[in-house]
C-alpha cells in the first residue's frame, strides 16, 4: 500500500503481457538463424540477416512450423483453447529496428485462447492455497531488432545502433487479465512462467537475453468518498529482470496515486501511455502516449495463409507436454523425500533436471542421486563452466559410483575424485576406480598390518589410552597414519572396528 492520503483506499491492478522469445534453430518468417537459439547467442551484430529480415522488396515469408508447435506446446501447459485456424496480420508502425515498418503477428484469432495459471498465494507457504490468473491469450508474432544507446563496452554516444540480429526472431506474447493485486504475485507468476517454457524446451529463458520480457500494465482504484476513480493505464515497457518488475510496480503503484491527489486524472479514451524503467535511479520514466488498435492499422497478411491445426497434429503436439515444473518438484519432494533445497535447484536448470531423471531411470537411489549431482557435479560444472549434463559422465557411472559406495568399496572423498574421472574417460565406474586406485583396502590381513604397525607406536600410546577408556573420537588421531600407509585406501569403518576390537577386546 503507498502511502496516501488517509481518507481514500487504493487498490493496485496489474495485468501482464510477456514476450517469449522461442528457441527455433531459425526465424519466424525465413531460414535466418535465430538470436535466440543457444548456437547464435553470441553472433557478431547484424550478421543473422537475409533480405526477408530486412524487409526488401520482393521477399516472401514462409512459416516456421516448429515456432507454431512450441506456442500450441505452452498453451496447452496454460490450458488455453488452441484455434483450430489461425492467421497472420500485419500491424503497421515505425521503428528504427523494425525494417519493414510493420510487424506479422495476430490480431483477432490468435493461436491461443483462454488459459489460467495457478500461483501460491499470499507468502506461499500453504501448498493448497493458490491464485488462479486468467490468461487472456497467447499469440504468436516476430520480434524487433534491438536499438543500443551505448557503444560496445558501456562507453557513452550521442546516438544510437541498430543491430537487427533479433529482428524476425519468434515471439510468443502471453497476455493475462488484469488479475495481479501485489507485485509479489506479478513477480511469482513470472517466474512459475519462465520455469514452464525452460522446462517445455521452447525458450533458453536468459532473461539478460531478452528471451523473456515482461510488460506490466497498472493502473490504480482509488475510493474516496464512496465514489471509485480509476487512474489511466500505463504499461510498463521491456523489463527483463524479476527485481524490475517488482520495482517498477511498486513504483508505479505510488506515483499513479500522487499524481492523482495532484491532478484527478482518471482513466479514458487514448490516456494510456508507456513508461521505461530506470534500473539506476528506480523509477519510470515517460515515453510516448500508447497507440489505440486502430492506429496500429491491422490487415490480414497477404503473403501467408491461414494455419489449421487438425486433432491429429495437437495429439502430436500433447505428447511433448512433459511433466511441469510444479508437478516434478511435488513429487521431488514427496515421493523422493527431497528437501525444498534440493528440489529447487534441481529444477533450476531443465538440463539438470533432465540429467537427474535419467540417472532415476538407471536405477539410482533419488536422494544419493540429487546428493552426486548437487554437490559433485554443480562444482565441476562450475569448474568447466558446462551444465551437468555435458561433463561427460553418463547416468550408468552416476549408478556405479553409487552402488560401490553402498559397497563399501569407496569413500565419500574418493566418491567425489570418481565422478571426475567418470567426465573423463569411458568405461564402468568401478574399472576407473580401480585403474585411479580409487577402491578401499578392505582385506583384513592387509589392514591387520596397518593397525599393528601404529599401535606399536610409543607416540600413539594418549591416543590408545582414550581409546580404551571408551573415547572413540580419538580413533581419528590414528586413523591419519594408517590412511597413510595404505596411501588413503584403507577402509575406515573396518579400520575403525579393528582398533576398537584390539584395545577392548
């Protein structure tokens, strides 16, 4: 709640429209490559061009089939009514980074209809208690170019670059109804989003990428005096950070009720404007009042024809529905017995995740799993800077390693040294273990020696003495010596019950 003056109550509505842009190996409208697929991120500037991109005369666009399964793909996860035929409008405006003065994207049929997503309400703790927001629609369209307003490196111009690499990129804009009362949910509800289209595989989901850009529309209900004002809608323009759009909410939450204490402006015909967002300074900034549908002067596209989506092609398309991320992290949680922790960051990377249910599948133990992977694996992966799933190693040697540390045949540490040379080289997990000299001495003659041998060290007798008095830790003050003779093979839970055994027995 801002602060206000005390006789009036202030009601914050939020709706959102957020901009997907998908991963297909090329763009909407042309073979070009795509911005937005991992193989191009770091492409050099307006270098993924062909003369559709750059809208030359004679150019005709042709239809990305992929781009159109990913958007039914996500309306499905949102439960939106998927049209049965869809098409292709052209909406007309200036911008220096859209060549061809106009954008193809949908007008009246879009792709997807009516949808919902549930979010844990209040502080989401209760699992059972959820806000159900209403998706308006989701269609499908191209993306801009990108205007840069500093040169390379951060130093300052006096002008601005173009760089059309992400012009004709596909854009899935997923509107909602104006069903957000707290930033906080704004905010919850971005990120359950982004987790769903990761986890569907049609986004790389890098928000400092622009591959999701989220656009609040706010505006405020102000009772005074048992009358309702509804202040004029402003739509927040390109945040690409979940700390901006909580900021630039509760922003502009408080500056929409000062300025109407200041001016009673309320809602009407054209009082919609656009405002940026100053990362710097926290607050938004004006840009332009926003055009109505008219302006935009909307007409079926003539070089593309309408898209049919018959019951065979949907039932193709439900199957690469997977498991959703809230469903996967309930299970994780329960039938696994994973803590929120774990579960979390599991979830956090969809290849990660992909990985872990392959290493289930093998026959691994869940939590011995998530316990490999979040630990040994997050550390190599940092090392390497990979995901987990590329380091090497396969799920049958995340098993083996497991099943020989149930064995008893390595330790923990050795565990650890396994997984590494598992990303490295082919072969079981127990052959590297064996070839690294990795496997724990476990022949009891053999480490019969080594517990004489220290024993009968006069430098040890303290030590032997806590033992005998029933002080077990100091058991660790011999077990150093011994893992040096063995060179650190020796297998410390028979280590430690031969010394107990030999000085109380």
């Amino acid at each position: 709640m801002p602060t206000t003056s005390t006789d009036i109550k202030t009601t914050l509505i939020v709706g959102m429209e957020v901009h997907v842009e998908l991963a297909t190996r090329s763009k909407m409208w042309t073979s070009a490559p795509n911005v937005a697929h991992r193989d191009y991120f770091d492409a050099e500037p307006n270098t993924l061009l062909d003369p559709v991109v750059i809208g030359m005369p004679g150019t005709l666009p042709v239809i990305n089939e992929q781009a159109v399964e990913m958007a039914v793909r996500v309306g499905l996860a949102l439960g939106c009514e998927i049209a049965k035929k869809t098409k292709w409008d052209r909406k007309s405006y200036y911008y220096p980074d859209l060549p061809k003065n106009y954008q193809i994207s949908q007008y009246d049929q879009p792709i997807c209809g009516e949808g919902s997503l549930d979010i844990p309400a209040g502080d989401g703790q209760d699992a059972g208690n959820t806000r159900t927001i209403r998706i308006t629609r989701a269609h499908l369209e191209e993306d801009a170019g990108k205007l840069m307003h500093e040169a390379p490196g951060g130093a300052p111009i006096d002008h601005s670059i173009v760089d059309l690499n992400r012009a004709g990129t596909p854009l899935l804009e997923i509107v909602t109804e104006p069903d957000f009362r707290t930033a906080d949910e704004a905010v919850t509800f971005g990120q359950i989003l982004r987790d769903i289209c990761r986890h569907l595989g049609v986004t790389e989901g890098d928000m400092q990428r622009g591959h999701m850009r989220f656009e609040p529309n706010i505006n405020v209900h102000i009772e005074k005096d048992g009358e309702t004002f509804k202040t004029p809608v402003v739509e927040i323009k390109n945040l690409n950070s979940f700390k901006a759009v909580h900021g630039a909410i509760i922003h502009e939450y408080q500056r929409q009720v000062d300025d109407w204490l200041k001016d009673g402006k309320v809602m009407g015909a054209r009082a919609k404007s656009t405002r940026g967002w100053d990362d710097n300074k926290f607050v938004t900034t004006p840009q332009r009042e926003k055009e109505d549908a008219d302006e935009y002067r909307y007409f079926p596209d003539p070089d593309l024809v309408t898209v049919a989506i018959d019951d065979d092609w949907l039932s193709r398309i439900k199957k690469t529905v997977t498991e959703l991320p809230t469903a996967k992290r309930a299970r994780y949680t329960g039938e696994y017995g994973l803590s929120n922790i774990d579960a979390d960051n599991l979830l956090d990377d969809p290849r990660l995740t992909g990985f872990y249910e392959a290493t289930i599948n093998a026959g691994t133990d869940p939590k011995r799993a998530a316990a490999m992977l979040l630990n040994y694996g997050s550390k190599l992966a940092n090392e390497r800077d990979l995901p987990v799933n590329e380091l090497g190693i396969t799920p049958a040697q995340v098993k083996g390693i497991a099943d020989l540390v149930d064995a008893d045949k390595i330790g923990s540490s050795a565990a650890a040294d396994l997984f590494a040379h598992c990303c490295d080289s082919e072969g079981t997990a127990e052959a590297l273990a064996e070839k690294h000299g990795l496997l724990q001495v476990s022949d009891t003659g053999a480490l019969e020696g080594f517990v004489d041998q220290v024993l009968a060290d006069a430098k040890n007798a303290k030590a032997i003495d806590d033992i005998k008095a029933g002080k077990d830790k100091a058991v660790g003050a011999l077990m150093g010596q011994i893992m040096k003779l063995s060179k650190g093979q020796a297998n410390p839970k028979l280590v430690t019950q031969m010394i107990i055994g030999k000085l109380r027995g």
